[in-house]
C-alpha cells in the first residue's frame, strides 16, 4: 500500500468518549467478528452486521449482502463507520484453488465495501483488516508499521497484498487505518485449539527449528486497538491512529518458547520437536498450510507504543493462562 491517502484525514476523535456511534461490520460472523460485535453493543454502540446468512443470537443487527455487489444496504454506511473483517479462514493447504478463494473471499467484499462508500454522503472512519503474515517469512527482521510487504509466499503475503490493494486508494472515509493483526489469540479459536490439541497428543515440542518468531495478541488487547481506531474507546487517553497499524503484543516470541509456555500452562511433560518434514506430512492429514508453523514473523507494534497504548497482556504465559482459566 503506496500513498498517504487516509494521512490528509480532517477528521478528529469526539471529545467525548460517551458519543455512541454506528458501526457496520463486514465478517461479523467470524470468531473475532461476534467478539467485536459483543464489545461495541456492551459499550452501547449501534452495531449492523453484514451477512450471508442470517444468525440466531446475534448482539447486532444483521443485514444481507452478498460480499461482492453493492445492494440494498449500501444506505448503513452514511455516517457510520466500517470495519472490514471479510475472509475465509487461512487454516487450509496452500493449493492455486485455496490461493483463489482466500484471495476473492477478501478482494470482492473490500471492492463492494469501497464502492458503496462512494454512494453515500459520509462514513466516518474505516478499520480494514489485513495481516503481518503480509511480510511473509521475515526471519530475524523486526518487521513494524513500516515494513514493506514481502512477496511471497503466496498464500500468506500475496493474498495480504492484493487484500489491502483492493482498498485502491480512493475508499470514501474520513480515516482509515490498515491493521496488520498477528495471530490473535482466544479461547476457543481456531489458532489457539490447534496448538492445544497438539499439545494434548504429546506434539507439544518445537516445531521445525524452533526459532522462528512467533508474533500473538491477547483478544482483549485486539478489541481495545481496533476501539482505538474506530474512536469509539472509553480510555482517556485513546485517539485513532491512521494508515498501516501493527496489532501484535510488543513481546514475541520463538516457536520454542511458545510450545514451552503452552506445556507449562497445561501442565503437560516435555514433548520431542517435530521435524520439518513431520510438519508437512501432517499438514496433508490435518488438511493446513505447514508454513503456518514453520515460518515467523517478529512484529513490533511502534505506533501503538508511540501513541501511549498499554497491553494489558504484553507477555505470553500470563495472557495464556488468562485465556484458558489457569
């Protein structure tokens, strides 16, 4: 992403942190979705999910689109603002097909959301996801908000690429800010089941090497950044921040350490490395992508230090035990 576009914003954060606002929400029905979507409506704030498919039990009001034309509710964007959560689930193999579909389930809801925002009057700011995965496998480079993408590999950087490309620069908001998340960790997720179930098997040792970096988040620290972003935030010292963001606790760190912490946490016993071949023998069976494992990134999130945000989990077995009631 080339430009200062969402730079020259003149929009400012309310002065006050009891404004309540309207958020429309694209992939909210998502695991990170229906958290976000919880923590915005318990703050009082009117939230509208975009949907496929109508949910039961939804905290939200839900709204069908298709996640690829603009419809009927275009009209919820005038004087909200948008957070972009759209995409399928990267946890699949790295095939052209899977490639194809990571990369459409992305580009086509983010081209919709852009084209509707030119019909209307004023959205107010816009959170697009994207992911440090965007900086591919960066070995011992501190990868921050600065970083340039990398090129590959393709299931990991070159969908993150042409994802924030599909923001083409000319999204109609007065902010924006691009969150390049790391893996965000939750109970009951995805990312953090799979590393307890392989720790449950006795798969809890290093994989690969070892020291590829591993960069996380705790929910609860994601929830607060994107509330930041959105000015929607009840911390005094909060205001949004604009342009390329990197949400990952200031605390990486190597895949050694985090099978260590997580067999600490579960009071599992030591447990053999599996070898890097082990890992892509077994991403056939679990059906996954075995770079998810063997390559790392070390983010650093500078502007969010910079701008006086406080993780209140900065370190990994703290945040681990909090999640999983130990």
């Amino acid at each position: 992403m080339t430009g200062s576009w969402w730079a020259t914003s003149s929009w400012r954060p309310s002065p006050s942190a009891e404004v309540l606002v309207k958020v429309v929400l694209a992939g909210g029905s998502g695991a990170l979705g229906r958290r976000l979507a919880g923590d915005l409506a318990a703050g009082g704030h009117e939230v509208v999910v975009l949907t496929r498919r109508l949910r039961d039990g939804s905290l939200a009001r839900q709204v069908r689109w298709d996640g690829v034309t603009p419809g009927d509710w275009v009209g919820e964007l005038e004087g909200a603002s948008v957070v972009n959560l759209a995409g399928e689930l990267v946890d699949r193999p790295p095939t052209p097909a899977n490639v194809g579909l990571l990369t459409h389930s992305r580009v086509a809801p983010t081209r919709a959301l852009v084209e509707a925002s030119r019909r209307v009057g004023t959205v107010r700011s816009w959170v697009q996801a994207s992911t440090l995965a965007i900086h591919g496998d960066a070995g011992e480079t501190v990868v921050d908000d600065d970083a340039p993408p990398a090129d590959g590999p393709p299931q990991m950087a070159g969908v993150a690429r042409a994802w924030e490309a599909a923001l083409g620069g000319a999204v109609a908001a007065d902010g924006v800010t691009v969150l390049r998340t790391s893996v965000v960790l939750d109970a009951g997720t995805p990312a953090l089941d799979r590393l307890l179930l392989l720790t449950r098997w006795g798969l809890g040792g290093r994989v690969g090497s070892g020291r590829q970096w591993v960069s996380w988040i705790h929910v609860e620290d994601w929830l607060r950044v994107v509330q930041w972003c959105l000015g929607t935030s009840p911390e005094p010292e909060a205001r949004p921040l604009r342009g390329v963001l990197v949400a990952s606790s200031p605390n990486p760190v190597r895949n050694a350490e985090l099978m260590a912490t997580l067999r600490r946490v579960t009071r599992r016993p030591p447990a053999p490395p599996t070898q890097a071949w082990g890992v892509r023998w077994g991403a056939r069976i679990l059906r996954t992508d075995p770079a998810l494992g063997l390559t790392g990134r070390q983010g650093r999130p500078r502007r969010l230090l910079a701008a006086g945000f406080r993780f209140r989990h900065p370190h990994l077995e703290p945040a681990l035990r909090d999640l999983l009631g130990r």
